[in-house]
C-alpha cells in the first residue's frame, strides 16, 4: 500500500471518528463547567478543544494526501495548518500532563487539595499550556514561508509545491535544533511528570482501604491506559525528532510515525469517557435517545 494511502485512510478515520465524540464531549464539559466548574473539566474541556481544532484541519492533510503530497492548496495555508496542526499535538501532551497532575495531588494531599480546589488555577494552567506550545511551534511558520525566499533576499514567482516537507540545509540547521528540544521539553518532560504522577497515583491508591474495588480497578486502568496512550502516541513522532538530528536530516517516515499522533484524537474521548461522570451520562443519554428513534422507525414501517 502506498505511504499516501495509509495516511488517508488513518486521517479519514480519525475524523470520521474523532469529530462526533469530541463534539459530545465538547457539548458536555460546557454544559458541566457552566454549571459546577471543577479543574478536571476545565482541562478536559481545552483538551476537547485542542482535538477540535486539530479536527477541523485535518481535511487539509487528507487533500495533501489525495494529490501524492504535493500543495496544491493555497500556500498561506500551508503555515497556518501546520501551526495549528502540530501545536493542538504538543498542546495536548501539555494538557495530558496537567490532568495527571490534578489527579496526583487529589490522591496524594487531599486536606490541602479540597481547600486549594480552585478552577482558576485550571484556566490558568490550560492558558500556559497553549501558549507555550504555541510558542514552540512558530517556527512552523517560518520555515515554509522560508521555502519561497532565495538567500539573496528576492522572492520566488510560484509558491513551493510541498508544505513542510522538503528542506535545505540551512533551513534543516535552523529546524533540527528546535525539533530536538520539542522532544525534550513538550514530550520527555511531560512523559516524565506523566509517569511520576500515575505512578504514585496508583500506588497511593491501591493502599486506600475506603474505595470500591471496581471504582480503584477502574482509577487504575485510566492511570496506565492513559501513560500508554501518551507513550504510544506521541513517542514515535518524537523519537523521529532524534533520529533526524543524529543524522542531520528529515526523515523520511515522519509522516508515517505521524499516524500515532493523528489517532490521539479519536483515544482522547476514550479517557474523556473514564475520567467523566457527565461524559459517561450523556453517551447513555444519546444511545437512548438513538435507539428510540431507530425503534420509532421502525414501527412506523410495520
């Protein structure tokens, strides 16, 4: 099977699948966070979020998949989906993190943690977190809008026919650098915390004698399903990062390693689903309404 291929069957799928569930997971954390807004749900609700915004550029990834690569788009949207595409990537892996660390201290300082319960400190930590991924990733912006300058300075009369895909040297001594610390500081830092988080989250939780067996199974299922989605998901493209720079240049099976990042955002209403009461409620709230509908219909036609 041709790469190209591949990719548009994951990105098809991911949309096909992505889009209805984080839209009810959208619907539903709004409607939570207008009533009663906890921490949780504003984390999740901006990581709802991020996945819709990945969503909704993902169209432009399947055209560039369709035409073997090639841009054939208008090129200043090359920048712009780029940006948005890679940044709602990282932004969730910020955002993952932030989660974990909420649940930490829920378990491990629970006095302190019900006096200092504040959401604001949620709005706060989801604002750090776009902005910093959205920092990290300007260079997205640059780099192909570099594709259209010469070194001396003079515009090219045609666009660049691939978006971020092909680079010259200089722009590879510009981009491999910042690819390098994009491993570092928006993948094995939050894995880390991850890991330190869930780990401990686990432990602790595993020693508590007043908690359901089924509710402590379940907490505990989420921690590691969680650790695996990160690691799965967000490991291959980033470990791409590092085998670029050791070898000085672009590999070629990114966008293959892509893929596992792209599916991140059908997985994150898996823990949306596990993490959420009201996510949990109203599926069976839409599955009831779905299937009186279906049985409406049916006995119409009888």
């Amino acid at each position: 099977m041709p790469i190209t291929h591949l990719l548009l069957s994951v990105y098809i799928a991911t949309f096909l699948i992505g889009v209805p569930a984080n839209i009810l997971a959208f619907c539903t954390f709004c409607q939570k966070v207008r009533r009663k807004p906890a921490p949780i749900d504003i984390l999740l609700l901006n990581l709802t979020i991020s996945d819709l915004i990945f969503l909704t550029f993902l169209p432009f990834k399947m055209k560039e998949a369709v035409d073997d690569m090639h841009w054939n788009l208008p090129f200043f949207l090359c920048p712009v989906t780029g940006f948005l595409f890679y940044s709602t990537i990282y932004n969730s892996t910020l955002l993952l993190t932030a989660v974990s660390v909420e649940r930490y201290l829920g378990v491990a300082f629970p006095i302190r943690y019900a006096l200092c319960h504040r959401p604001r400190y949620a709005v706060v930590a989801s604002i750090i977190c776009w902005v910093v991924s959205s920092l990290n990733l300007s260079v997205v912006y640059i780099v192909p809008c570099s594709h259209w300058i010469y070194s001396n300075g003079t515009i090219m009369d045609d666009p660049p026919t691939t978006c971020y895909l092909n680079f010259t040297q200089g722009q590879l001594s510009i981009l491999l650098p910042v690819r390098l610390e994009l491993f570092l500081v928006l993948f094995c830092v939050p894995f880390l915390v991850c890991t330190f988080c869930y780990v401990n989250f686990i432990r602790i939780l595993s020693r508590l004698p007043n908690i359901g067996r089924r509710r402590r199974l379940r907490a505990i299922g989420l921690a590691l399903g969680t650790l695996l989605v990160f690691a799965l998901c967000f490991g291959p493209y980033n470990v791409s990062h590092v085998v670029g720079f050791v070898r000085k240049d672009s590999e070629s099976w990114r966008d293959v390693a892509l893929l596992s990042s792209t599916l991140n955002a059908c997985l994150d209403p898996i823990i949306f689903y596990f993490s959420s009461v009201a996510v949990r409620s109203m599926l069976r709230t839409v599955n009831k309404s779905t299937t009186a509908l279906f049985c409406a219909g049916l006995d119409k036609y009888r």
